[in-house]
C-alpha cells in the first residue's frame, strides 16, 4: 500500500536537497582551492624571481655590481675604479632574505632583497641598492 499519495512530489523533493547539498559541496571545494593555489604561489615568487636573472647595477661614483645566482653557488662582484671585490660561493636563500657563504674569505653574508619585476632591491648593512635584470 502506498502511503504518500504523490510520490513524484517527495522524488522532486529529495533532489532539491540533493542539488542543494551539491552547491554547498562544490562552493567548499572552489574556497579551498583558492586559498591553496594563493599560498602556493606567493611561497616560491620571490626566490624563483631573484635566481630567474643575473642582476647589475650602477653605483655612485662610477662603479659597477653584478650578482649571479644559480642553483647552488652565488657570485657577487663589486667593482671601482679599477679595483675588484668578489664575495663567490654557495648560498641559501628564503623570501627575503640570502646568504652567501664565502669559504674563501671565512665569512658569511647577509643580504635582504625585495624584487619588482626586472628591478632588484638589494640590502647589505643598512645600504640599499636598486638592480636591473640582464
């Protein structure tokens, strides 16, 4: 015996709530995504910007830097008037900052770096120095 006496009424009525709890579902897992696939990509922009190119800079009084940085080692040359300063070997770096360690010299270097595109902000001691790609 059939007790409801409009069955497609419940049938219609159980897919509503069926395509309502499927919205539901579907605007969850759209959030999710978003929030994940932002993270993602602001957790490797700026390191993969700083290495994606060597960088150079005209210094005031004439001279002239260059940083290179490839996947293991680092080269930052500095040069004057003739003379030559070369700070060369393996780094780390993490979103704003890096540091070289120079074995040749015993010492380690610190530097903060915010890059804008093709430009490079460089930050050694409090100085700061803008870098163009090349």
């Amino acid at each position: 015996m059939n007790k409801n006496p409009h069955p497609r009424i419940f049938f219609y009525d159980s897919i509503g709530k069926t395509v309502k709890s499927m919205k539901k579902l579907v605007a969850v897992i759209l959030l999710l995504l978003v929030v994940f696939c932002g993270c993602a990509r602001t957790s490797a922009g700026n390191t993969a910007e700083l290495t994606q190119y060597d960088w150079t800079a005209a210094l005031k009084g004439g001279g002239e830097a260059r940083l290179e940085l490839d996947g293991k080692t680092a080269h930052l040359e500095m040069s004057c008037g003739g003379e030559k300063e070369v700070i060369e070997g393996s780094y780390l770096a993490d979103e704003t900052s890096f540091v070289i360690f120079d074995a040749g010299a015993g010492q380690n270097y610190r530097f903060e770096y915010a890059p804008r595109g093709k430009k490079l902000n460089l930050t050694f001691d409090g100085n700061t120095i803008e870098m163009k790609a090349v």
